[in-house]
C-alpha cells in the first residue's frame, strides 16, 4: 500500500483543489488532516465547478470515503450547510461516504466573534484571519474546555462545557469592547442540529486502520500552505495549526510511517493573501498581470492575492522541513509571454547574504531577494498533456526549480482542468 499526503509548499493556494481530485481518482480514503473552514478548494470536474470549504476534495467522487480527521476544527452549522450546498449540485452525501472524528474540536459562534474582535483590535497589523473562528477553537482545544463532536451526544456535558468556554471568551469580549455572547442560545442552537451532525460521527483512527488491512490507498489532504503553518511560517501570520505532513499522522489518527509518500503542491511562481512577509512580492505591473492571468482571488473569501515571483529558498525549506517527496508545479502557463522570469535563490538581510528563511519576524521583513534572470518564452503550454508539448525554455524553467529546490517535479498541472497535467510519477504506483 502506498498512501499519498498532499501539503502546500507555500502561502496556500497552490492548486491543491485540483491535484487532490486527480489524485483522488487513485484513492479510496481521502482525509482532511488539519485546518478548518477557512480552506478554499475550487475543483472543476466535467464542467462543473465545485467549490469547497471543509469537505474533503474526495467527496465529490463516487465510491470514495472522504473523512474529516480529529485535526481539523468543525463548524458543525458550516458543516451541515456545505452539504447540502454540493448535494445541491447532484452529489450524493450520506454516512456511507463520510465520517467526521468523534474526537474533533466544534468551532461555536463565539469563536468567531473572539476572532473578529481580536483582527479589529491589531488595527493595522492584522494578521490577515478569515474571521471564521479558527485560531479561536484551537485556541480552547488547547486550553481543554473546548467542545468535540462526541460531546454533542451528552446534552448536560454540552451544556456545562459552555458554560466555562463561553464565561471566558466573554471576558475577552468584555475588554474588547463587544457584546457578550449568550451560553443558552449557543446550547439552543447547537442542540438543534446536534443529531444531523452525529450521523456523520465515527472511530476515524479504527477506519483507517481498517483501511491499511484492506490494502485500501488513502490521500491526506492538507490546507493552506507550509508557510503559513504555526510552527514553520512566518510567525505570527500564520494559521493556528500544523500544516506539514507530520500532521497527517497526528490529525487523522495513524502512525508517521502510514503518511506515505509527501507531494508538495509548488505554483510556479508565489503568491500570498492577507498580511506578512513577503520577499517576492511584485507591486508593478507584471504583478498585476500575473495575478490577472492566474484569476487570483480567494476561494472562500474572495480577496485578491498578492503575486510575486518563484521564491525557491522558501520552498526548499519547504521541502526539507516538510519531509516533501516531490512537488507537483502548479500554473506554469501563467507565465507564457514573459521576455524574462525571475527566480529567487537567496536574500539580502541586513547586508547579509541567507540561503533560508529566517524564523525571526524582523528579518523577514528585511529580507531582501537575490534574483537569477532566465529567459521566458512566448509558446502556450496551457493544455499541455506531455513533456514534448513543452516550450524548450519552459522545461529549462521546470529543471531550474528543482535545481534550486532539491526536489524532483512529480506532477505538472497546466491547466485547471484535472486532464491537462503531466505524470513523470504516480505518487500512488511510484
């Protein structure tokens, strides 16, 4: 058996939605291992465009058990709404075909009223949060007085819990100047789709240990990006969880050496939403045009993403602190018709030269990027479905990138359609 963990290598959105469904075709088990509602997933299969929030990628496959691991934080009403949303779209979503861990974390209402009220009192240093309750949830995981989705089987456990959990957050909404949240309408609510979210509830780390005995191939499926992952990012603009493929194991519920084979998801060039460091960035008009080309706004909250050239020491350490495998190099044809690409091979910090990314916030904000110039080239390779489809200077470009990242390209995805990528090796089969 050889099971695949899909991460991405940089700021989120590197096209994982896409890489996850072509995949998935290969898998019986697709797990969500971390994150929240917070992770966009667009995937379009057949002409139909689906956009995902907290559902696995999985789930729009027939035949697939989509799972959401105890690392993930579920909004139980998010939850239920996104799936009526996709059935709403003629897929069919029963218990058969997915299970939520008994021992994950709910995201309530004053969650993501704590994260909103937080975002607004940074004033201009906001760390850039969706305001979906995210950090929040974790944040009382952590503290134990969060609630889990087992609990909502015990109506005076769910009540007491909320009690203590809603007393403290109160007290940070008290100093913040906001309205106070109300513990009965919060356990009225809750009790109200208590019984729909249960029916969804299983032993996720039993199954999946079902699932190694079957010879059963399971994809773990990351959100956001490595740069962005508590531990490894750059802190403090960071998500609240570990993104890295460690992960898997410790959110699904399995041993490290059941993860398998890591596929870091790398776009060929960087881009990066909300606040934070960003060495890369373009603030001229090739910035403009490469977000313009790549349609960057965000999946779930449509924001614009701010775009930059390849950052290969970011990925790097990506791949090196990662466990990273191989990457499967995402939008390449958004880079057609450019006389010259740049590529980022080191930064200037404080009159220094780095060859890593540093973990102090100061000097990520000075760092300056040490640029190689190659030649670009005018041929498409939108819709390229094999290496010989390739411009010669496009398949320089690709040897370049794994050159400088120490990782070979698994998959080259040239389109978002799932057909239009090019295998050099199956995660799965090898």
């Amino acid at each position: 058996m050889a099971n695949v963990a899909v991460v991405g290598s940089q700021w989120g959105d590197e096209g994982k939605g896409k890489i996850v469904d072509w995949l998935s075709s290969r898998a019986d088990v697709v797990v969500r291992f971390q994150g929240g509602h917070n992770a966009g997933h667009t995937l379009v299969i057949d002409g139909v465009t689906y956009k995902l929030s907290l559902l696995p990628s999985g789930i729009v496959r027939k035949g697939k058990l989509s799972i959401l691991g105890n690392g993930v934080v579920i909004d139980p009403w998010a939850f239920l709404t996104e799936i009526e949303k996709v059935r709403g779209q003629g897929v069919e979503i029963t218990h058969q075909n997915l299970m939520i861990a008994e021992n994950a974390a709910l995201i309530l209402p004053v969650h993501g009223q704590i994260d909103r009220a937080m975002e607004e009192a940074r004033g201009d240093k906001k760390i850039g949060t969706t305001g979906r309750g995210i950090g929040p949830a974790y944040q009382d995981k952590v503290a134990r007085r969060g609630l889990r989705v087992c609990d909502l089987e015990h109506s005076h456990i769910v009540k007491e819990k909320l009690e203590t959990l809603v007393n403290y957050n109160n007290a940070l909404m008290r100093g913040f100047g906001w309205a106070e949240m109300n513990a009965t309408e919060i356990y009225d609510s809750l009790m109200k789709i208590a019984d729909p979210v249960l029916a969804y509830k299983g032993v996720v780390w039993k199954r999946l240990e079902e699932a190694k005995y079957k010879n059963e191939k399971v994809l773990f499926e990351g959100a956001q990006g490595h740069m962005l992952d508590v531990d490894h990012g750059t802190y403090p603009y960071v998500t609240s969880s570990n993104i890295v493929a460690a992960q898997a194991a410790v959110g699904a519920g399995v041993g490290p050496k059941s993860v398998g084979y890591v596929l870091g998801i790398t776009k060929a060039y960087t881009t990066r939403v909300g606040s934070g460091p960003f060495p890369t960035e373009l603030f001229d008009a090739i910035g403009e045009k490469i977000g313009e080309t790549g349609r960057e706004f965000g999946t779930v909250t449509g924001r614009k993403r701010r775009c930059g050239w390849f950052d290969a020491v970011a990925v790097r350490q990506a791949v090196k602190t990662g466990g990273i495998d191989g990457i499967a190099l995402t939008k390449l044809d958004v880079l057609d018709g450019f006389e010259e690409l740049k590529i980022c091979t080191g930064y200037e910090i404080d009159g220094k030269t780095v060859d890593y990314f540093p973990a102090s916030q100061v000097h990520q904000a000075n760092a300056k990027p040490i640029y190689k110039t190659v030649p670009g080239w005018k041929e498409t390779t939108y819709g390229a479905r094999s290496w010989a489809d390739l411009p010669s200077r496009a398949v320089k470009y690709i040897k370049l990138v794994e050159e400088l990242i120490e990782a070979p390209v698994t998959l080259l995805s040239t389109s978002p359609d799932r057909d239009d990528t090019i295998l050099m090796q199956d995660p799965f089969f090898g």
